[in-house]
C-alpha cells in the first residue's frame, strides 16, 4: 500500500483508522471517498455488506455504504465474550459470531475448591470443557484467565468482612465490579479487544455523544442490570450484551437450534464463580459462631440463634422457630444485644422502611435534576419511586414504604429502563 492511499484514507474516515502493514482496520463511519483506486477490497475486511471482490472506487464504497445504512451492520471488531461453560454466554458468542465479530472465548478460573458430586474433580474444570467445546464448534479460541488469587482478596474478603460485621454484602456485585468488568475487561483491553461481551440479561444503548447508558434486559425476569451498577463507565462503554435483547426461553431455542452442547445445561446457582454450597458452613470456616437469641418484636425469646452473620433482613427460613404455628420473619439484629428480632407475618410493619440511607455510591450516569427515580433495594424487588437527596451520602424518601431492606445489599437508581447507579444500604437505616 503506498503512503498517498494511506493519508488518502486518513483524511477521508471520520473516526479513526489503524494501519497494519498491508491491512487497514476501519473503526468508524465509511464515507464516499473518490481518490481510492489503487486497492483490492476483500469481503472479510468489512463483514455482511458486500458478496464480491471488486476494487475500492466510489461505486463499490456506496454500494457498501448504503448496505451498511439499511442493515447497520457492525464494523469488523474484536470482542472477548466470557464463556463460563453455560448457556447464556454460549449463545452471546454465537450471536456476535452470526454478526461477524472477530470473536474469541475467555473463561475465567476464579475458584478450585468447590467439587463436582459425581466426578470428585474441581468444578471450573468442567465448566472449562463446556466452554471448549462451545467455542470449538463455533469456531472460534478460547482463551483461559486465571484470577483466582485476586478474586479471594477483592471479593471473598470483602464477603466475609461485611458478614463478620453483621451485613449482607452481595457477591454478584462485588465479582462484576472487580473480576468481570474489572481484571477481565483490563486483560481484554491489553490483548487489543474493542469491547468485552458477556451473557448478562441487560443492554447498553449509546447516545449521540458515544456515552454508554446501562439499560434493563428485555426479559424482566431475568433482568440482571441491578447487579452491574458498580461497573466503571469506561468498562461500560466497550461493553456487550448479546442475549439483553432475548427472552430466557428464546436463547434456550437459539441454543437447541444452533445445537449448542450447553442447549439443555442448568442455570448456575449459589455464590458468582463458586456455586451452591451451604452458606453457613461456608461462613464458618472464617467467622467464628457467636450464639444468642430469637425474640418477637416485644422482647419475648422463642428461639436461638448461631451467630448473627448468617441471617438477613426478610429471611424466613432457616431459623428453626416454630412458636404459635406462624411464618417468621427477620426484621432486625440487635449487635449490642445479640438479638436476632422476628416477626409472624411478611406483612408486619416492622419489615417495611418509608426511608434510607445509601453510601459508598457509583453513578454510571447522573440523576434527573428533581432526584425522582425508582429504587429496586433487592434482586427482583418491586421498584418503589422515591426522591433522592445527595449529599456524602444519598439519603432516599420512598413515595411508598419498601419491604425489608437490608444493610450491605445494594439500592440501585433507575430512570425508566435505564440503571442510574447506586450504593450500598448504611446500617443506620434499619
């Protein structure tokens, strides 16, 4: 390629251009250049818009163009989707593979101690196989992470941390925030990737501005966007979602059709990464039992407790009261006292709050200018409409009371569809 047709490129894309050798990567717009002759274009170089080889002149670059307008066919990129092995991130590769991505698989090691039942070998292992095999079929590398040491200090740590100190933190959010839009997204970003992908059910829309909005999944029972809050605004931007615009039943069907080896995989269960175990034990292997007592809102004891860590706000199992035939209720800790504080009814007036406290807060984007948005304060809660008033902290007045909100869980800000940000819910708001 001569350096004329190089500048003659550079000054006629709008965005931007990267020259390799003899091969040009176009990351923007394509307009109608007319000095381009000297050039034979191949159908790889810009995927789905053209279906013959012809020279780079202006009949064959609107032709493209005006293909490119009608389908809004993706420029050729490269993108790094996190295959755990199971259905959901199976089927976001094959899609951005169909939309023709220059796609490779990324499965993360966060976690070598939880086993299979049957086969005795470390879960991931498995996992990993499901993941190969996918990405044999279509095609495409399989690239193996290994974050295991920093997924111990900068999730489990603060898991066991919040719980040691009588809150429910949430894993997902930790493990998103630090692992997958954090370690993962930074390797991907180094390796020359455009954008990260994975299998989460949300969506990212892009303004005239190119600023990323974090919207909900079109399945609202799969929604998972109240788990990506915490992910930085940059992550975001080179961020995909392939399946955020499917219902669970349809990628199901797209995975039987494609005949995908995870088509008819369970969905994962328990702690992101670690899977279902017995919680309490798991707790128990850092944080020491410290047993009190079960009391009704009126100070009467029926019951007794192991340890305060292992319970939550709106919890009623698990706790083994049975007095007056009733279905109990977490409503309080007492730390002071040791107290774990129940009530006979979900209904009861104890497990609803009219207001909170929100700190430690992430925004991926500002709020309305009148603080008016809806708060979702647990996964697949109601969103209640509140006004929120920032200072250090976002003190959040609830237009209707809100059931059971718990210390550490997180209180995430939506206008409409789309995921504001949020914060974790302070202790003195219970």
């Amino acid at each position: 390629m001569t350096e004329r047709l190089k500048k003659d490129i550079i000054k006629l894309l709008i965005d931007e251009v990267v020259i390799e050798g003899e091969s040009v990567k176009i990351f923007a717009t394509i307009p109608l250049p007319n000095k381009i002759h000297e050039r034979e274009m191949d159908k790889t170089d810009i995927p789905g818009t053209f279906n013959a080889v012809g020279p780079v002149n202006e009949t064959n670059m609107t032709r493209i163009w005006n293909k490119h307008k009608q389908t809004n066919t993706p420029l050729k990129r490269k993108v790094l989707v996190g295959m755990s092995g199971g259905v959901d991130s199976s089927v976001a590769a094959a899609l951005l593979v169909k939309e023709g991505y220059q796609v490779a698989g990324g499965f993360i090691k966060n976690w070598s101690d939880t086993k299979d039942l049957w086969t005795g070998e470390c879960e991931w292992r498995g996992e990993r196989r499901d993941a190969m095999r996918v990405a044999a079929q279509l095609g495409i590398p399989l690239l193996t992470f290994d974050f295991e040491e920093q997924y111990r200090a900068r999730v489990l740590e603060r898991l066991f941390e919040g719980y040691e100190n009588g809150i429910t933190p949430n894993p997902d959010v930790l493990c998103n925030e630090e692992i997958k839009f954090g370690l993962f997204y930074e390797a991907a970003r180094k390796a020359g990737f455009d954008f990260i992908a994975t299998g989460h059910y949300a969506r990212v829309a892009r303004d005239k501005n190119k600023r990323a909005h974090l919207l909900r999944g079109i399945d609202a029972s799969k929604d998972q966007s109240y788990f990506l809050y915490r992910i930085q605004p940059e992550a975001l931007a080179h961020a995909l979602f392939p399946i955020g615009e499917y219902k669970k039943t349809d990628v199901r069907k797209i995975a039987e059709e494609l005949k995908l080896p995870t088509a008819n995989k369970p969905d994962s269960q328990g702690i992101c990464f670690i899977g279902k175990i017995d919680f309490k034990d798991f707790l128990r292997k850092r944080i020491e039992s410290k047993p009190g007592t079960i009391v009704d809102s009126e100070g009467k004891i029926i019951g007794e407790h192991d340890g305060l860590d292992t319970y939550t706000i709106g919890q009623r199992q698990g706790m083994g009261v049975s007095a007056g035939g009733h279905a109990w209720y977490i409503a309080a800790k007492d730390e002071k006292k040791n107290e774990l504080i129940v009530v006979p009814n979900r209904e009861h007036a104890l497990l609803y709050k009219k207001e909170l406290n929100v700190e430690d807060l992430h925004w991926l984007n500002p709020l309305p200018e009148d603080g008016v948005v809806d708060v979702v304060v647990r996964y697949h809660a109601k969103a209640i409409r509140a006004n929120v008033q920032l200072n250090k902290t976002a003190h959040v007045l609830f237009q209707e009371p809100v059931w059971a909100p718990a210390p550490g869980q997180s209180a995430v800000f939506y206008n409409g569809d789309e995921c504001l940000g949020g914060g974790t819910i302070s202790e003195d708001s219970i």
